[in-house]
C-alpha cells in the first residue's frame, strides 16, 4: 500500500510540476533573470507551494502517525550551519545555471529531455560524491 500511495503522490508531483510550467528551463531561468525579461509566473507556483506545504506541516506536527499508520518523522533542526548554507549556494548555482532543479530535472529525464538527463547525472554523480566524502570522514 505504501508503494501504491508513493506512486500516486508522485505522480501527482509531476503532473503539477508539468503542468506549472517547472520543467521548462527557459521559464526558470525566465524567473532568475531579474535584470532581463523576468517572468514571475513561477513565483505565484512558488507562493501556492509554500502556503499548501505550511498548512500541511501546520496540520503533521499535531499528529503522531501518517494517514496511512506510518510514524510521523519530522525534522527539528532548527540551525543554520555552513553545511546548509553551502548545500543551499551549491543548489542555487546549479538551479540558476541549468534551470532544472531535482524534481523537475526527474520529470523532465523520464520526458526524454537530453538536457535534464545531462543534470540527472551529474546530480547522482554530486551524491555519490559527497556520501564517498562523508563516509571517508567518519
């Protein structure tokens, strides 16, 4: 039932992120130009994302288990660390230059798009990178 419930939702996912217009890089990248023709589509995309994820969250830290009995596990980092900061600019960087972010990038790749198969990899590579790194300093 869990794989069934995570295949629908992210379904779902894609559709949305389909039918928002995020996997069109030019559209990102319509969105960062601040100084050319900018497009703020995509903020309204982002403001509805940002209002849904806060009333659900809103609604998650009052409940122990999921709607499907699992147990809810919600992050309690509450800092900034250099860390998440650099993790943060090196996402920037790579949403800015590309125009894909993971999500979208996904989507795109299961589309045929070259391009976003180009940043999937490269994204996969990144991982594997830092949990060889990770692990090496432990």
């Amino acid at each position: 039932m869990l794989n069934l419930n995570a295949f629908v939702v992210g379904l779902l996912f894609g559709l949305g992120l389909i039918i928002s217009g995020m996997t069109d890089p030019a559209k990102v990248i319509g969105f960062l130009d601040l100084a050319g023709a900018w497009d703020p589509s995509l903020a309204f995309v982002m403001a509805g994302a940002i209002l849904i994820g806060a009333i659900g969250f809103t609604i998650a830290k009052k409940r122990q288990f999921s709607l499907l009995g699992a147990p809810m596990r919600l992050s309690s980092a509450t800092k900034l660390d250099t860390r998440l900061l650099l993790g943060s600019l090196v996402f920037g960087i790579g949403w800015g230059l590309s125009g894909f972010c993971p999500g979208p990038a996904v989507v795109s790749a299961a589309a045929g798009q070259p391009k976003a198969w180009l940043f999937v990899i490269s994204m996969v590579s990144g991982m594997a990178l830092y949990t060889i790194l990770e692990r090496r300093g432990k």
